[in-house]
C-alpha cells in the first residue's frame, strides 16, 4: 500500500514519472528482502556453531549445497521468466522463502540445516535472484546503467543496516524466534511487492522507459508456444558469442574472490578477539562501501564499455584481501572493508549493462540464469573451500590467496571478451516467423 500511495502522491505534483523508476524502487526492496538467507549465513555460522558445536565444515557445507541448487537452477529460473513472466515465477519464490526459514526454526541435526537451507531456500533464491534484475532491464531501453546503479546501490545501503540488525536479532532473541520474525516480515513485503511488479511494460500498456514513437506499441502478448520460439531462436543465436560462455565463467571467478571473504570474514575476526556484533560491522563497512562502485560502475559502463570498467573492479576486489594476512586489530578490518567493498561493489553490477550492450532487448532471463549459475557456483566453492582450509590447517592464508588468485582470474577473462561497441547478434529476429517478431509480453 505504501507504494501504492507514492504512485499517487507523485501523480498529483503532476510530476511524469515512468512507472519504470518504481519497478527500480521495488526491485531493490525486493532483493534486499530476499536476500537475508545469503547476508544471514556469516552471522548464523557463528550461531551454529556456539548452539550446535559442528566444525566449519559442516555448517558451509549447507552454503555450498545451498549455491549449487541456485546456481544449478537459475537457467531454469529464467527460462521460465521468459516463457510464463518473473511474477509468476517469484510467487512460486515467495512460499519456498517463508517455508524455507520456519522450516529453519526446527533445525537440530545437520541434515536438516541441508534440507531446509539447500533445496527449499535454494530453489527459492534461484527464482528471486535472476528475475528481479532481469525485470528492471525489460523496464528501460535507455538508462538501463543509472537504473542499475541506483538499484544497486540502494541494496547496498540496506545491507549495510540489515548485518548488524540480524546480528542483535540473533543476540537478543532466541534463534528460531528469528527466523519466524524473518519470515513473517519478508513474506509480507515480497507478496504485497509482487502485486506491483509488472514483468514487462506492456504489462501496464506501456513501453520501455527511453522507447522512441517508432518503437512498437504494447500489444496483447503471444501465446506461450511463441514465448518459447523467441527465447529458443536467441539462445541458439547468442551461443554462438564468445560472450555468453565467458561472462558466467567471469561472474563464477568473482564470486569465488569474495565469497571466501563473506562467508569466513566474520568468523575469522572472532577467532582474533572480536565480539560477533563487532564483527558484523564488518560486513555493514564493505556493503556502505560498495554503494559508490555499485552505482558508478553500470552508469561508466554504459557510458565507456563494460570492460574497462570490470576490468578495474575485479582487480581491486583481489589485491585488497592481500590485506587480511595483517589484520590484528578492529580498526585493521574496518580499514580492510572500506577498501574491499569499492571492488566488491563493481564487480557484480555491470552485468546487466554488458547484456544489454551484446545482446540488445532480446530475452535475456535465460542468458542471465546462466551468469548466475555461475555465479551460485563461484559462492560455493568459494564458501567451502575457505572452511576445509581453516579445518585442515588451522589457518585462512591459503583461503586469501584463493581469493584473490580467483579475482585476477577474471580480470583474465574480462579481456578476452568481445568489444561492447556493437550488438552481438542484430538481426537474431530475421530467423524468426513474422508474427513472432518483436513480440510484447504483459506478464
């Protein structure tokens, strides 16, 4: 209702405002809800640990498992956002979300933490985190790069509040009261969300936010059958890109990088005399941090060409962990986390601008669901490798080094792609029936 109300109050200043700014407001509220399973895990393996006594290993292995099942299922995710509408699938999403953490509030033996944590809130994540972005690039045919920054870092900002909130959440209260309080608060902000987030423009009869008069009006949609030959004819056309094989391959690689920082961070500064609120700070430190290089980063990308820009974020992400075989004292890992999240930042959020500059206003959800795949898997291997590390030697420098080898690795990679100048695949729709040709969704 909230939203609803700002609708009407802009309206009324007689201020024009594309519905495509709301689809950018809505989306990071969104993610920033049902991303708290993945902002939880570093502050919960601490929790653990103290109620249950498992080592490390076992605790991220429900991290590891639970990164598998998204990533494995993100191309499913999008495939199905591109055939049947994101808001379909994320309704789907939202019953898997509350179910997954009061489920989590009953957990006393490793396997239900798999069960419940894996498969319930991983098939959950896969369908949230490939289309809520995919859906604010149907919204905008120009801007696409300040609309991600903003989203971006907004979710940034609201990370930075949401580490330390669960920490004194799971301080404070009992841990499966928690849970419960999670899950009764983000479910009714995702559903009362969804009502609202149109998966298309042609959803409200509109068109992109930049659209021109020679762009084609909204028209009723196609049958599924139709969806599914636009989305068939891309994929075929795209995996003939270097492009499409390298940019998962690049968001794995960075995921790695960082997600030996986020997982073990917070644990590894309690091993050095830190309380876990003190350590939690680190993690609202880097996610402040990162809003600069969350916004700048899409807004030069599509301005300059993503890769440059990448390029940049990816390196620094890797030489800032070097930081981490020195740091002793609190005021160390707040200084390493205000450095760390400037490239922590860029990494992840020129994703969708590089789709855009190599594949156009195609269907791009499936292609995004591959990204993200890898993407899932890089936060697996990632988040257990770090933990048989400290297990194994009772030591995270051959973590860093990981991480930071991992992070270069893409740097690697990121210059191998394709100049972002031109559109990849133009003329895609030329193999197309003429009825399927530019076909408008209102899902």
């Amino acid at each position: 209702m909230a939203v609803i109300n700002l609708i009407a109050r802009v309206r009324s200043t007689g201020v024009n405002l594309h519905y495509a700014w709301f689809i950018v407001g809505m989306a990071t509220i969104l993610q920033l809800t049902t991303n708290v399973v993945s902002q939880a895990f570093a502050i919960l393996l601490v929790v653990m640990q103290d109620n249950f006594g498992w080592t490390l290993t076992t605790i991220t292995l429900a991290y590891f498992f639970r990164s598998i099942v998204g990533a494995v299922l993100s191309p499913v995710a999008g495939w199905l956002g591109d055939r049947y509408g994101a808001r379909p699938a994320m309704i789907s999403g939202v019953v898997l979300y509350v179910a997954g953490l009061l489920l989590l509030s009953t957990i006393s033996q490793p396997w239900q933490l798999y069960l419940y944590y894996c498969l319930v809130l991983g098939i959950s994540q896969a369908l949230f985190r490939v289309n809520i972005p995919t859906t604010v690039a149907a919204w905008f045919k120009t801007r696409l790069g300040l609309a991600v920054g903003l989203q971006q870092s907004a979710g940034g900002m609201g990370s930075s509040i949401l580490a330390p909130s669960l920490a004194i959440m799971f301080t404070k209260l009992e841990w499966q009261t928690s849970f419960w309080i999670i899950a009764a608060v983000g479910g009714v902000i995702i559903l009362s969300l969804l009502w609202l987030f149109h998966s298309e423009p042609a959803g409200r009869g509109m068109k992109p936010y930049g659209a021109t008069e020679d762009d084609p009006s909204p028209t009723r949609p196609p049958d599924p059958e139709m969806a599914k030959l636009r989305s068939r004819v891309f994929l075929r056309h795209a995996r003939r890109t270097r492009a499409f094989w390298n940019l998962p391959t690049i968001h794995h690689l960075g995921c790695v990088g960082h997600a030996v920082v986020m997982v073990h961070v917070v644990f590894y500064a309690t091993t050095r005399g830190m309380s876990l609120e003190g350590a939690a700070l680190i993690v609202s430190i880097y996610s402040l941090s990162s809003i600069a290089s969350r916004f700048m980063t899409p807004v030069l990308a599509e301005q300059f060409g993503s890769r440059g820009v990448m390029t940049l974020a990816y390196f620094l992400q890797g030489i800032t962990v070097a930081l981490l075989f020195w740091t002793q004292e609190a005021w160390q890992f707040y200084l390493f986390a205000v450095l760390f999240g400037i490239g922590f930042g860029g990494e992840m959020s020129a994703f969708l601008v590089i789709n855009r500059q190599y594949f156009g206003m195609g269907p791009v959800r499936t292609i995004f669901g591959f990204q993200s795949m890898g993407a899932g898997l890089g936060m697996a291997v990632g988040g257990l490798f770090g933990s048989i590390i400290y297990d194994t030697l009772g030591s995270y420098d051959v973590a860093w080094l990981f991480s930071i080898a991992a992070s270069l690795g893409g740097v690697v990679c990121i210059l191998l792609l394709e100049p972002t100048s031109r559109v990849l695949i133009p003329d895609w729709e030329e193999s197309l029936p003429p009825e399927a040709r530019a076909a408008a969704s209102t899902r």
